[in-house]
C-alpha cells in the first residue's frame, strides 16, 4: 500500500519491467532468468514485490517471452507482452491499461534484484494521488546513469539520459535508479504523451518526471541507502560482482547469528539457512533452498547441501553432496558421501566415504562406512554394511525394496539382489550375492567355490 496526501493507505500495484533482450549477456538464456544465489533475476524481484502486498503483479515480458513464462510459471502475476522494444515508457504504457485510475504504480525492474522491502516502502511513504516518488542514488563515478537535474530549490525538475545530457549535466552525481511510484490515472495520460525526440528514438519512462513537474505534481526523490541495491545486471560481470553481494551478505546474516564461518568469501547460500548455536561451516560450502542445521553441527570443506536438515551434533566431512535427506543427531558422514532425496537417517549412524544413499531409511547405530549404495532400503538399527555392498534395487525397470533388520552385518562386496529381506541378526559373508530372503540370526554364504587350475598358464605376447 502506499500513502496519500492524506495519510490513508491506496491501492498498490507493481510493474515489473523483463523484456529486455540482454545482448551484453550473450546467452541464449533471457537476461532475466540469468541465476543470482540460485534462482533467476526475476525471481528475485517478484518475492520483494510480493512482500509489499500488492493488488497485482504486472510482469511485461518480450525477448524469450515465453520461456520466462514457463520458467515462472508457478508466480501469482500478470502477463503482459511488449511485442515491440520502444522503450521503458512503451513497456510501462502496455501494462497501465489493467491499473485502475485509483492506484499508485510502482515500476520495478527484472534485471534489478537486490532492492530490498525497506526500500521500497520508503518510497512509498511519499507516493500519492499527487505525489510521484522517485528512487534516486549518489554514486562516484555516474556514468552511463540518467542525471536527476534540480532547480536552486533543491526540487527536482526533470531526469536527463546520459547520452542527451550536456557536459554540464554528466557532472551530476545524483542519478536515476529508474525506480518510481506514480498514481496510476495520471501515469497513463503522461506515458500517452510520451515523444521519441531524442538519441535512442525511444519513449523514455523517465521523460514522466518533467511532465509531471509541469503538472504541477510533487516530486519527491527518495536516495537509495546502499547504492548497489539499484545495481541492474547487464553482463556477466556485473552478474558475478551482484552475486559476490549475495554471498557476503548471506555469510554476514550467518555470522551476526552466531554461526562460524571459516571464510565468508568462500560461502555460497542459495536459498533458506536455519541452525542452531555453535554450528560450523567450512570452506566453499554451497547451501541451496530450504537448509535446516542443528546445535554444534560442523560442515566441512566443499560439501553441497540442498533442501536437507542435519541434526544436532552430525559432523559432515569434505565434499559431501546431501540433498533432500533427513540426517539425525551425530551422525559421521563424509567424506564424498552422497545422499539422494527421500534419505533418511536416525541418531548415530555413520556413512563414510564413496557411500550412497538413496531413498531410504537408516535406524540408530547403523553404519556403511565404505564404497557402499543403499538404494530404496528399510534398514534397521546397529546394522554394519560392509565395504563394497550394494544393494541392487533396479531390474532395469522398476525400482524394487530391500529390508534389512536389526544387527545384521553383510561382508565385503555383497550383492543384495532386490527384492529380499535380511533377517534379524543375520550375516552375510564376503563376497555373496544374495537373491533370497536371507534367515535371522545364521550366516549365508552365496559364492562359487574356489579353485585352482594347476595346469593354467598366462598367455604371453608373440615378439615381434
């Protein structure tokens, strides 16, 4: 909502601009769906306009239209087609059509991400039926930014594009984010006098803050605390420097929380952290989606973790990947452990190194400490999976379930052919490969018998 001269709440709807074609990217992915912490520009900018609870979100789209429609497919906005690219002022006149007369209109933009909710609603603070608030920044070096030119008052009297500004005017430091909220009824009547007299031949938006100073509307301009907030991306560089802001930002939000964090420039969070107290993380961790760790939980080096929670006083070594997996309460994983979806296990259990773990259960107590796969398996308590077992739950079209109960051990390079059950207690020898319901408390031995071939001698090569 946003305030009018009055003070009451007015309705709010948000444009977002995302139709530009991104040449300086030079990929065949749209500007707009390039990935920043994870997730696309536009993303990012469609949750912080949905924060301010708006009554629509207008999206005006065009270059890789619909691919950015089917990427974000699942977001609660309006579409909006700009077929032509004439300009910001063009792209915005698409969209005001669907915006009743009554609403303020805050126009965002899809390749600007880091604009947070404070922000935004201070601007709003000063937007009316006859006010227009703009977001303005102060930088060192302004150029290639549109200049805000004041009269000796102080007011702002218009905004001027850096290649039809006078040299007087590229002096300005005070520049134009391209961030505004306008009442929506006079908004249109400006956009539809909008002329393309100028370098570009474009109908700049920016053009509206003259008209409306001639209109005798208030325009208010709100400076943007942290200038890199209205950083836009237009390249790969720029992209990389907006994620290495992500990145330091994350870690700090981490570290004021209470987590260590062995080297905030080598973190990468993706998504949702929550943890307990005196958790630690190591170096070039990556954490993506919805992250949950417990008390004193220790992330090693290198280690990937997606959409996973990790109990209390699990250690997880080197270069572990974990996704969508349950991990219980000290727990040893690691090192190049690898957990597949669906994963879950209880207090105690080990999984060491080369072992993975696909959508199963692994009770207190169990260990698979060595070059092991447990897919699709219900595996009971203080169960000891030998080095090389793997469990095989695919016939090459379905996926089959393997039970393995309390206490059983299986030896080295085991094959459990599912599906089959392993009884209580039971012991597989080394070496078996067991296509049968395996009896509790007896050990089972399924291998060829060894022999010797006396006679047998290794071939040797013909000299040349």
């Amino acid at each position: 909502m946003a305030n009018s001269d009055s003070g009451p709440a007015i309705p709010l709807s948000v444009v977002i601009l995302a139709a530009g074609e991104g040449k300086r990217m030079k990929s065949a992915l749209p500007k707009v769906l390039q990935p920043l912490a994870g997730r696309p520009l536009l993303a990012h900018v469609i949750d912080t306009a949905r924060s301010l609870q708006p009554a629509a979100i207008h999206v005006v789209y065009g270059h890789g239209g619909e691919r950015v429609r089917e990427a974000l497919a699942r977001e609660q906005v309006q579409w909006t087609l700009q077929a032509q690219q004439l300009g910001t002022g063009h792209a915005v006149l698409q969209a005001v059509p669907k915006v009743p007369d009554d609403h303020v209109v805050l126009i965002l933009y899809g390749d600007v991400p880091l604009l947070s909710r404070q922000t935004l609603l201070d601007l709003l603070a000063v937007a009316g039926p006859r006010q227009v608030a703009l977001l303005t920044m102060i930088v060192s070096d302004p150029a290639g930014y549109g200049r805000i030119v004041r009269d000796g008052q102080g007011k702002v009297q218009r905004i001027v594009e850096q290649k039809d500004a006078s040299a007087e005017e590229r002096g300005i430091r005070e520049c134009n984010t391209g961030v505004l909220a306008a009442p929506a009824g006079l908004l249109r009547h400006w956009l539809e006098g909008l002329k393309a007299d100028n370098s570009q031949r474009e109908y700049y938006l920016t053009d509206v803050i003259a008209m409306a100073v001639k209109a005798g509307v208030a325009v208010n301009p709100v400076a943007c605390a942290d200038p890199v907030d209205a950083l836009g991306v237009n390249d790969k560089v720029q992209l990389a420097f907006l994620e290495s802001v992500c990145r330091h930002r994350a870690a700090r939000e981490l570290m004021l929380a209470g987590v260590t964090v062995a080297d905030p420039a080598r973190i990468d969070v993706r998504g949702r952290v929550t943890h307990g107290k005196d958790v630690f993380i190591d170096i070039n961790v990556v954490m993506e989606g919805t992250v949950k760790l417990g008390d004193r939980v220790r992330i090693g080096p290198g280690c990937v973790i997606r959409d996973a929670q990790i109990g209390d006083d699990t250690q997880v070594l080197p270069h572990c990947v974990i996704e969508g997996a349950v991990i219980g309460p000290g727990c040893n994983i690691g090192p190049f452990a690898r957990f597949r979806p669906t994963s879950t296990l209880s207090a105690g259990v080990h999984i060491g190194n080369f072992v993975e773990v696909k959508n199963s259960t692994m009770a207190d107590g169990s260990k698979a400490n060595h070059l092991s796969y447990v897919g699709d398996a219900q595996v009971g308590a203080r169960v000891n999976i030998g080095a090389g077992t793997i469990i095989a739950n695919y016939d090459g079209a379905n996926k089959h379930r393997t039970v393995i109960e309390d206490d059983v051990h299986t030896g080295s390079n085991s094959v459990l052919v599912a599906p089959i059950t392993i009884g209580a207690g039971a012991t597989v020898a080394a070496g078996s490969t067991v296509a049968n319901q395996v009896p509790a408390g007896k050990l089972t031995i399924a291998r060829a018998r060894q022999t010797t071939i006396e006679s047998w001698t290794r071939p040797t090569k013909q000299k040349k």
